[in-house]
C-alpha cells in the first residue's frame, strides 16, 4: 500500500500553537484525523484557552473528546474507526495512560499498525509514579510498530525501556512562537544593533526606556520549581558585579513568583530584575528580539522539561541560549561554544560564567546569535518534522 494512501488516527491531548502547522501540514499528505483529548491543557501549562473551532487548522479533520471522571473514553469509538494506523500514546498522568492503554490495545486486537509518539526521557527519577509507569511504559514501547522522538535524550530513553533501534525514528520539534506561521522571521539582529526602531518592531524599549543600551538576560516559561529561576537569580546576582549594565527579564507566571520575586529582593538585584508577568504569544517576539541571552535553568524536580520550545524560539530570534542538562532538547539544539552553552542543573557559579563569557564579548555574543538562527532554521523547520514522520510511517507500510 503506498503510504501516503494510509488511513491514520492521530490521538494527542491538545492542540498548542507550536504543533498546528504541523497537523496541518499532515493533513496535506495522508488522510488523517486528529483527535484531541484533553484540549484544556493548553490553559493548565501556558494559560492560553483554545476554542472548539481551532484557529489555523480550518482544512484539517479533527475531533475535540469530551471527559468524564477525566478520561476521554471516546478514544475507544475513534481508534476503531477504519483505520491503517494509529499514532499517539502518552503516559503523563493517569487519565492518558487509561486513554493509551485503551487505544493501545484496540490497535493490538485489530491488528492495526501502532505508532508511539512521546517525549518522555527521564527514567532516573525515583518516584512511584515513575516506577508504576515504567512496565506500562515498557510493554508500549516493546510493542509498538515505529517510535517517533524528537531527540537524542528520547532515543536512549526508549532504546532503555527495550525499543528495537530499527523502529526509532527522529522528528525534530519545531516551534512557530505564535499563531501565525513565521517560519521565515526577519533577521532580530539588526534589532540588537538598532534599538531606536519604530515601537511597532520593538515596543520593549518603549515600555522600559531605561533598557536602551543594558545586556538584556532573558527566561520565559511558567515560575515553578521545576524551571529553575532560583538559580538564575543567584547566578545574575553576581553576575551584576561583574557587568553593571545587565538587567533580567523574567516573562511567565506561577506558583514559585511571589517566593523567587522575595528572593530577589534578598540578593539585592530587584531593581535589575523585571517580574513582566503573562506576555501573549504573539508578542514575545518582542522581547526575544531586544534580548542579548536567553537562559534555559530547568532543573530535575519530580519531572524533567521533556523539550522547553523556548530554546527553539529563543534561537529563531537570534538568542545565544544558555540550557541545563535537564532540559530535554539541550543536547540536540545547542552545540557547546557555537550557539551557546549546556550546564549542570542547579549550578549558579555555571550559569554565572557562561553568562559572562557571552555578555562581555560582543563578538562572540552576535556570532553565536547568528549560529542559533542557522541551526535552528536548518535541523528544526515543520519541513523537518513531517520528513521525520514520514520515514515512520513507510516503514510500518512496508
């Protein structure tokens, strides 16, 4: 059967921004139908609510599953539906793991092809979650027709849990910041270099005039413990000593502000520190183009960031980045001394000097901002993406 003809069901929880141009570009190639389970994760994570009709996927067959007790027990009538292939899988939470173990399993029964989808690739931690949902873990990842990663930490994840290597196939993510497709952004370096532009091209100068000329440090993501901030703070603290002029941006919300916000106080770097809260999609761009770095501290805390786009993003403006080693994408997305750096996780006086050495050389800093654009714009387009899908579904079609 050519594969293009293939029938897929393509089950996932929600419908981000960063994943529409994807299913849509999908839907382009095969006859495939995407059904969403549990569509309000998106408000959970980003606090950004998603309608039934969702924008940018107008000529794409989906269907959004109704809960009860939780679980999305409609993924039963979806996945018996007239189907070659079945594509998803998650175990994240109980409810995704009932609604995988349910699909799974039709999938098996009717002898359709199987196709795991997961970021998932810490298998260090030791809970009982992660214990329990290491053998369930362990017969989906045995049995599936073909995996589909997104990296290097992934591969070795199911290659550990048993998978055949033969079957494991990469698919880059890829990440359009917003939701409208920018898959070939303007240049942000001419931003850093120009900040007096037009406040429509650059409104955080007009927001903070007191930027103009400071070496803008850069987090985005939710302020949990997970993300790491305490250690960017501690890191920036001395940072301020060595390099005056420096202020960090920290853009997102949580349950960790109010403490990380006393502890900057604390450290005596209020001042320098600017708390901007929730900022929409659309206008982060705003802030990754000003900013000379951006700073990725997550760090291992009953769960591990399984990718954190905000590398993608932060290099599709030109960012050098600075990641943990818990961080899932680091090792795939930042080459060490090229585009920016990989550190320990909860490690300061690491970040602190990787944070110097690109700020105070201006050279270094633009030659890496220009290295992130390149790699990111080469190895982790949408285009990416569906070639990646593409090798695995030939290969269940063989």
């Amino acid at each position: 059967m050519n594969p293009e003809s293939s029938r897929i069901v393509f089950i996932h929880n929600t419908a981000m921004w960063y994943r529409r141009p994807f299913f849509s570009l999908l839907s382009q190639i095969y006859p495939i139908k995407f059904v969403f389970t549990h569509l309000d994760v998106s408000k959970e994570i980003y606090d950004v609510e998603i309608d039934d009709k969702i924008e940018g996927m107008k000529n794409v067959d989906y269907t959004i599953l109704k809960n009860y007790l939780g679980i999305a027990f409609g993924v039963i009538k979806e996945s018996s539906g007239d189907y070659d292939i079945i594509v998803g899988g998650s175990w994240d939470s109980l409810p995704e793991i009932i609604e995988t173990t349910l699909y799974f399993a039709i999938a098996k029964l009717r002898r359709k092809k199987f196709v795991l989808w997961t970021e998932d690739w810490n298998w260090n931690l030791k809970t009982t979650k992660r214990r329990l949902v290491k053998f369930f873990a362990q017969i989906i990842v045995r049995k599936s027709d073909a995996i589909i990663l997104p990296g290097t930490k992934q591969k070795e994840c199911v290659i550990y849990l048993g998978a055949s290597p033969s079957k494991v196939f990469l698919m880059p993510n890829a990440s359009n910041i917003s939701r409208h497709s920018i898959e070939s952004p303007e240049r942000i370096t001419e931003r850093r270099t120009y900040p007096d532009q037009p406040v429509d091209e650059c409104n955080l100068y007009n927001e903070y005039p007191s930027f103009k000329g400071k070496k803008i440090v850069l987090f985005v993501g939710r302020l949990v413990k997970q993300k790491g901030v305490e250690y960017l703070l501690k890191a920036f603290s001395t940072l301020k000593k060595d390099i005056s002029d420096s202020v960090l941006v920290i853009i997102g919300k949580g349950d960790y502000e109010e403490e990380l916000k006393k502890m900057a106080k604390d450290l005596h770097i209020d001042r320098d520190v600017y708390f901007l809260g929730h900022v929409d999609n659309d206008l982060l761009k705003n802030y990754y183009g000003p900013s000379d770095l951006c700073v990725v501290p997550s760090i291992t805390h009953e769960m591990v960031d399984a990718w954190a786009f905000v590398v993608n993003e932060a290099m599709y403006y030109g960012n050098p980045v600075i990641a943990t080693d818990a961080v899932g994408s680091a090792v795939d997305m930042i080459q060490d001394g090229k585009n920016g750096f990989i550190v320990p996780e909860r490690d300061s006086t690491a970040l602190y000097n990787s944070m110097k050495l690109i700020l105070s050389q201006d050279e270094l800093r633009e030659k890496m901002g220009k290295s992130s654009k390149e790699i990111v714009e080469t190895n982790f387009s949408y285009k990416n993406m569906v070639e990646g899908f593409q090798k695995a579904i030939n290969f269940v079609k063989k």
